[in-house]
C-alpha cells in the first residue's frame, strides 16, 4: 500500500472530489487541514512550491489539483 497525504481545505470542492475517488478506490490516505494546520501548510508549500488545493503526496510523488490520471497512475488505478 502505498502512502499517501492530501493537503485540502474543507471550503475546496477539487478537494473533496480527490479524497472522495480515493475512498471509492479503498485508497487510505492522510488528510492535512491547511487552513487551520500552519506545519502542514508550510510542509505542503515545501513539497509543491504553491499555496493552491489539494495537493497529493503519493510516496513522494507530488501531484498539484485533482488530476485524476496522474493520481491513478501513481496508485496503479484505472482512471
């Protein structure tokens, strides 16, 4: 299983699109508030160079927005 952290804020609708396909494909992962966690902000603005939700680290692999065929890709989903 592979690890997985979501950077989001509850007020982002990419955001929750993300988190829901990864339930849908029994994927756990790690949320991260943003919006009310400064260490994970910081960490998030660290791994992707930006401030925009979400942001998926996926085994250090770093994906910016909910791009559904990278994410699924990464995880050896079909998209």
């Amino acid at each position: 299983m592979k690890s997985v952290t979501v950077y989001s804020t509850p007020t982002c609708p990419y955001c929750h699109q993300l988190k829901e396909y990864l339930k849908e494909n029994n994927v756990s992962f790690e949320d991260k508030d943003v919006a009310t966690d400064a260490a994970a902000r910081d960490e998030m603005v660290q791994k992707s160079g930006q401030l925009g939700v979400p942001v998926s680290d996926i085994d250090g692999e770093i994906v910016v927005g909910f791009d559904r065929e990278k994410v699924s890709e990464l995880l050896g989903l079909n998209a």
